[in-house]
C-alpha cells in the first residue's frame, strides 16, 4: 500500500472511530435520514444508520441517485434475495471480526490496526457484484460523508437540533459560501430524479402484431437483475466477482417458466444491445403465442425499457416489486440446494 494511501485509510479510520464513541444507532433509526449536500465533489450524500433494533451496526452512505433504491426496499415490498439488486451504497460496518470481510481484515493488519469484539470495515454495494471492500476513490469519499455525517449527528446530540424524522423532515446541511461556515438544518427530504432510458426498437412489428389474437395470459419478464451466484471466471481485473443477469419469462397464473438462462454482461458490447435482445426475445414470443393480456415486472426501470413496445402493441405492463411465479420458481431453486 502506498504511503499516501495509507494516511487516508488512517484518517477513516480515525473519523470512523469518533463516530463509533457516540454510538448513533442508539439515537436513530435507519429512516433517520441525514443528508450532506457536498459542493466539493457536487454530490449529495444521504446518510442512513442502522442497528437501532438490534441488527448489525453500520452507517450506509447512498449517492445522489442511490437513493431511490434505498427508498424502494424502505417500503418493504421486495423479497430478501432481490436485495443485492436495490441496495447500492458504500457502508462503514461495526461488526465481529467473523462478519468482517476477509479482504478487509488484510487491509486492517496492513494499516496495523487491531480491534477487540467490534470491528471496523467498510464494504462497496454495486448492483451485480459481491459485496468488496471499497476502493482509495471510495476512501476519499467516505472521509468527506462521515467527517460531515459526524458534524450532523454531533448537532442533534449536543445543540438539540430538532428534526421531524417521524413526518418525513430530514436534516441537512451545506456550506454557506457568504457566511463562510457549515449550516445544519431540518429540510423536507430532497430526492433527485432519476433518469430512465426508453430503447425504441427499429423493428416493423407493429402491424403484424396486431393480428395477432390477444389471449388471457398474463406473463413476468425479468431481464434486468442478478442472481448471487459465483462463477470463478466472472472476474473483474480489480478482483471482484461479477454476478450474472438473470432472463426468465413466466407465465403468472399457472407458474409455468417459459425460458430462463443466465447472461454474462461481457457477452453484450452495451447495455442498450442486451436489452434490445430482450425486448426481441419477447417479442419473438408473441408470433409463437399471441399477444398476452399484461406483462409483469418487477420495478420502474424495466416498464420503462418495454414501455414504448407493449403500448404500440396494446399490452398491458404492470409493475410489481414480488413476481408470483419468478418469485416461486427462485424458492424452488432454494429447496433444491438444501
């Protein structure tokens, strides 16, 4: 490890274990949102605690759009393997050293740190790859949201700053160029929005498909997500396992699994490639089946990749965060394992 590097890991180190000494888990909840709008590197910070009730303790910091997933497993509505897919964010961790990523317990003996019962670690969350410890760009970052996120809680604590978390205030704070210091105060929370992209296929399907009849099926198409398997050759060169992107149709009354089959993101030349496959993978679909009643998925972002198909063609696409057969078909794969 260079030395530079190093210096920086020791001062998160340090920020890290002032924070630990006022235990704010004991104080908030993980909806207890505080937010650093951070000028330096024009991004917000929304910073979450958790072990209040009793789990694992950890201060998770989301960035700008990050956010939205944060707020979709909020809601509760996502089954617990679809996790990985949601939840993106960078986290300084309090845990045993049994829970502590091996990688990160190299890291720590390297700095030569040593802690006894609680350890400190802090992991990356990216949609599709394992969980890893974060790279020296996330280093810089996370000193910047937890030197801040220290300054925020130390106000509730010890000015009495009041926030009205239970109706949806948050507190934040910013730098005030004019008046030269840091201001800490409650806001309603601020979400940015987030940006969809819509795939327009070129395809001339929209006459033919037509007549075709339109049955009473109602299908789950998920194309979009992981599943949290290890495949030794998916590697990125920094060492992180990638997982593979899941394609899977349904048929939502009966349960039955159309197609599933697993996908490797560098199969693709871009993400616009791979989609557009799917969508003509649907598409090919209809001509052999006829034109179904309504499609389901499980989350925005896909309505929107097949919005501008299944509207020329007149189907239906509702979004539901649980996918009754998907959903089904996974806990079968489960049972199988054990």
């Amino acid at each position: 490890m260079k030395l530079k590097d190093k210096e920086l890991w020791l001062e998160l180190y340090e920020i890290a274990e002032e924070i630990q000494k006022l235990e704010p888990w004991k104080y908030l909840w993980d909806m207890d949102l505080l937010v650093y709008l951070c000028q330096p590197l024009n991004e917000i910070f929304y910073c979450s605690v958790m072990g209040h009730g009793g789990m694992h303790r950890a201060i998770a910091i989301y960035q700008g759009e990050q956010i939205h997933g944060f707020m979709e497993l909020a809601k509760g509505k996502y089954p617990d393997r679809e996790l990985i897919n949601y939840q993106e964010c960078i986290t300084c961790n309090f845990l045993s050293r049994q829970q502590t990523l091996p990688k990160n317990r190299e890291i720590i003996k390297e700095l030569g740190l040593s802690f006894r019962g609680t350890w400190i670690s802090f992991e990356n969350f990216e949609k599709g790859y394992e969980p890893s410890p974060i790279n020296i760009k996330q280093v810089k970052i996370m000193i910047e949201a937890l030197k801040n996120f220290y300054m925020m809680f130390r106000a509730i604590i010890e000015k009495g700053i009041k926030v009205d978390f239970d109706n949806g205030e948050i507190l934040a704070r910013h730098y005030d160029k004019e008046k030269k210091l840091f201001l800490n105060y409650p806001a309603p929370l601020m979400i940015p929005k987030k940006h969809f992209n819509t795939i327009k296929t070129k395809l001339d399907f929209e006459k033919d498909m037509m007549k075709l009849p339109q049955t009473e099926m109602e299908l789950e198409y998920e194309f979009l997500n992981y599943v949290p398997i290890i495949i030794k050759n998916n590697k990125e060169q920094d060492g992180r396992h990638y997982y593979p992107i899941v394609r899977i149709i349904a048929e939502r009354k009966s349960g039955f699994i159309i197609s599933h089959e697993l996908i490797d993101k560098n199969d693709y030349k871009s993400k616009s490639d791979y989609i557009l496959e799917s969508a003509e993978l649907l598409i090919n679909y209809f001509y052999k089946m006829g034109r179904p009643k309504s499609i389901y998925v499980r989350d925005e972002e896909t309505k929107m990749y097949l919005k501008y198909i299944l509207e020329k063609v007149k189907i239906k696409i509702i979004v539901k965060p649980k996918l009754k057969a998907i959903d089904e078909f996974y806990r079968a794969l489960d049972r199988m394992e054990i």
